[in-house]
C-alpha cells in the first residue's frame, strides 16, 4: 500500500485503489491511498502553516533542494521510467525520456530560484524610488492528468515550489505511482514538513474539496476541457487564480512542396508516439491534393510497420490505450468517424497480445471534412483524419478553424508559407517541419481558445502563474 504524503508523513486514506498495468491486467502495480475530503483539509492546514517560514527562508536552500529532486530523478532513470510505462502504457524509451524531462525541469527551476530579478524604475515624481518584485502567492493547488504523470506533476511543483510556495497535488488516480515516487524524491531532498503534500484519489473527491479550499491561493490544472471549465467557474467563484491546459484538436499541414519523408516521420510521430495520448497530438492532418495520395500511401505503410505492443517489450513503438474507458472513448470516435462518411483507410482492429492489455492498432481516415466530430473533438487516441485541401490559403483556414489552438505543423520548403503560418496559426506553439508535439522543457508551453487558461507553464513564463507583482516605492529621507 502507498500512502499520502500530509504535512510529512506517510498516511492512510479512507480507502485505497489498484494501479493496473494496461499492458498486462494481470500486473498490479500497487495500491495506493484515496484521501478523502477531510485529509485535503489537513494537507492544506499544513501547506498553509509552513508558508511563513519556506517563503522568506534562504533561497539556497531552495534551490539546493530543487537540484537535489533534480539529481535523484536522474540517477533513478531507468527504474522511474519503467514504473510509468508500466502505470501508463507508453513505451520504455518514451517514458525514460518523460522522467528526464521531469529531472531538467527541476534542475532548470533550481536556477530559476538563484535567477528571480525585479525592476527599479523611476517615478514621474522627483526623487521617488519604484521597485516591482515577485512574491509567491501562498498554498498552490495542483491537478494533474495520467498521460504524462510525472512530467506534468513535475512542471507545475518545480516552479511552484522555486518562487517560494507550498504545494498540494493531486495526480490522476489511475496513474499515481510516479507522482507517488516523485513525492518520495522530494521528501529526501529536505523540503521541510508541509511545504509539499500528496493527496491521491478522485477528481470528484478529492480535486473537488482542493479546488474549493479557502486557503488554497491557485489552482494549477491538466486535463479534460469539460472539469477545466469546472475548474474555473469554482476558482472564480471565490477569485483563485487558475491556470488551465486542456484538449487540442492540432493540425498538421502538408504542402505540395513539402519533403515527403519529413512530412510523414512528422505525422506518425506526432499521430501515433504516445498512443496518441498527448495534448500535442497531431490529430487533424490538413494534406494539399498534389502530394495526398503519396501522402496517405507513406504513411499507411508506415503504421502498418509500427511494433503495437507491451509498453515494456524491447523494439515495442506504440504502447496499450491507458484503460478501458479511453479505450471505449477511442472505440466509439471509430463508430462516429465511420458512421459521418470518412473512410478508415487502415487500422483501429483491437489487438491481443502475449499479455492481456487495451491494444489498438493506429487508424488513420482519409476523405474527411473539417465539419465532422472527429475533427472537431478531441479524441485522445492513436487515430488521426486526412482533411485533402486545394491550397495553402484553404489549409491555414482549416488549421484554425477548431475550438482550439494548442499546437500547431506544417511540412513545406517554402520560406513564405513556412513564415505566413508561423505568424497566422491561431495556436501557442508553431512548428515547421516537426511534430505538433515535443516542446522543450524551458520554453512556454500552452495555448489559445479552448486549450488554455491563463499564464503560459514552463520556463521562465511559469513565473506569471507562481507569483503575484508588487510595485513598491521609496522616498529616500
Ligand atoms: P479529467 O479532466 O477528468 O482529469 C484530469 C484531472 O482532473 C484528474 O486528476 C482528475 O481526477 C481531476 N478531476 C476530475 N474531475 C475533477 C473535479 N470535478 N474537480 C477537480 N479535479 C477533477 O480528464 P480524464 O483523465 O478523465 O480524461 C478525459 C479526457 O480529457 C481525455 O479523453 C482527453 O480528451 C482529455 N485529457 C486531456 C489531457 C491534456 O493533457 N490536455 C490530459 C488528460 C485528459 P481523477 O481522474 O483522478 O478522478
């Protein structure tokens, strides 16, 4: 059984839940501990008593601890990544690189702590001092999804903890156990007693009593667009400030004058890595007709060859769908796609395995329309829609026209189109020539439209989120 970490000690819930493999349902991970409403309130009482002294403490000793959490998490590589593809599905290297993602942003927030700077300006009045610094904003509240389960726990502690707040966090409660391990890793460092605290269990318990806490200064979310509007309204309700990354539904677009080669390693990369269960995923595939069928031909033979397999299995590319309910979810967008009139050029078969798991061949659709649900919502699996288009200027219209505007691609050797999309794609991170998803861990990272709420995460942007501007003037006498 693993426990809930409450103002530094290791405690039971009011009852606890099974972390299951989705390649192999037969490999329980462990159990791990559900708070319930009443262990919130202890962990924010002790979040909240801790503030005072962590937030004007020496900043040192923050950010040696931060390197600390940084160092551990690398040194432990191997096993870390292994215990996430296990809860998570995704392969061995993809989540090996997740934990070392986990380690830089620590270790890039460890600087940031040594890096915090203001401004000193002058007043219109004579002789006056300004001087605009940050200041941590209290206890922060942390919700984090399953698909990146320590990277996203990793990228909203790290900052949080660097400019000098106390954290709660709730992961996902079908995959707690890196969160777990992480939170173990940051106990060892020496953040002292209540500065950080772990409570696993349900959104609707759990992240629900985090979300409505009085002293809970900000709500950091990831997930669904439907609990982030949630979310908000609640934040709002008592003026929380809030942060949100939700849904996107990203385009990636192929010219005519594209490199083949490049387009297609860029559409199954950012399509089909990761199951497909990324934020970032290339979900909308806006082609031009000269280069389509070449397109669609590449590409199919490409997911054909994808090794669809036990996330752990060496030479595995594309792991199991993370549980039976995005798997369903997965299913019925099959259905609907079909049912609309798209033609499923290849894939979407369950697969059985040596080891019982939700494995799903790669779909790919081909003759769709940009009206269609499954281009219009988001699906959060391995299949992608092939949207043929005349020109630039259509496929730029249908990039962004969607509810939402995360991440955003196109194939081209055009300078011009290259750099008229860069400059007119209605989403918060553009790439050319590269999968929609992959950003790198000290740049902002967020959206527009329905994708995102409030300050960008990451790199020094997070400071937005983290902090709260004083503007403070002196009369030197
Ligand atoms: P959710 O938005 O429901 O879950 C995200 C986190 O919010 C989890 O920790 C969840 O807890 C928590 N939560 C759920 N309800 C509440 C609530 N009322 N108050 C506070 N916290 C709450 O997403 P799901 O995991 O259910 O996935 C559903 C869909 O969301 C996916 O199919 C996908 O489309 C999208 N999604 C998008 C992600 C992204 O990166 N943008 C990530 C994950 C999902 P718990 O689940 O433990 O109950």
């Amino acid at each position: 059984m693993q426990n809930n970490l409450i103002a530094g000690a290791w405690v039971e819930g009011s009852d606890s839940v099974d972390n299951i493999n989705p390649s192999d349902l037969d490999d329980v991970i462990d159990s791990y501990a559900r708070a319930d409403a009443a262990q919130v309130n202890e962990a924010v009482a002790a979040a909240k008593a801790a503030f005072p002294a962590w937030s004007t403490g020496p900043i040192q000793a923050r950010a040696t601890m931060l390197a600390a959490v940084a160092t551990e998490i690398m040194a432990r590589k191997e096993e870390l990544g292994e215990l996430l593809s296990r809860e998570e599905g995704k392969t061995r290297p993809e989540g090996i690189g997740e934990v070392m993602r986990a380690a830089q942003i620590f270790d890039f927030f460890a600087g940031e702590v040594v890096r915090q700077s203001g401004e000193k300006i002058a007043s219109v009045r004579p002789g006056i001092d300004v001087d605009i610094t940050r200041e941590p904003l209290g206890v922060i509240g942390l919700i984090t999804p399953w698909n990146f389960p320590i990277a996203i726990p990793a990228w909203k502690i790290a900052p949080a903890l660097a400019f000098a707040n106390c954290v709660v966090i709730k992961p996902a409660e079908i995959a707690p156990a890196s969160a777990h391990a992480l939170a173990g890793i940051i106990q060892r460092a020496g953040v002292p007693e209540g500065v950080f605290n772990l409570v696993m269990g349900k959104g609707s318990v759990v992240g629900e009593a985090l979300v409505n806490h009085p002293d809970v200064a900000a709500i950091s979310f990831t997930g669904s667009v439907e609990t982030g509007k949630r979310i908000a309204a609640n934040c709002a309700q008592r003026l929380a400030k809030v942060q949100l990354e939700m849904g996107g539904k990203n385009p990636l677009v192929v010219l005519d004058d594209a490199d083949l080669g490049t387009a297609v390693d860029c559409a199954l990369n950012g399509a089909f890595f990761s199951t497909g269960q990324r934020c970032t995923a290339s979900s909308r595939l806006v082609v031009q007709k000269g280069i389509h069928n070449a397109f669609v031909d590449a590409l199919v033979e490409r997911m054909q060859a994808l090794k669809v397999d036990n996330a752990l299995t060496e030479g595995t590319q594309m792991g199991p769908v993370v549980d039976q309910s995005q798997l369903d979810q997965d299913l019925k967008y099959l259905d609907v796609g079909r049912d609309e009139g798209a033609k499923l050029a290849w894939g979407g078969e369950r697969l059985n395995r040596a080891t019982q798991g939700f494995y799903l061949q790669p779909a790919l659709f081909t003759e769709t329309d940009n009206a269609m649900r499954i281009n219009r919502e988001e699906i959060f699996g391995p299949i992608a829609s092939v949207i043929a288009v005349d020109d630039y200027e259509q496929a730029l219209e249908v990039a962004n026209d969607t509810a939402f505007g995360l991440s955003s691609g196109i194939c081209t050797g055009s300078l011009k189109h290259a750099s008229h999309f860069k400059r007119h794609s209605q989403a918060g991170m553009v790439m050319v020539n590269l999968p929609t998803a992959g950003v790198d861990y000290h740049v902002p990272f967020g959206g527009r439209k329905g994708s995102s709420y409030g300050s960008r995460e990451q790199g020094r942007y997070a400071a937005e989120f983290y902090t709260t501007v004083k503007t403070g003037y002196t009369l030197p006498v």
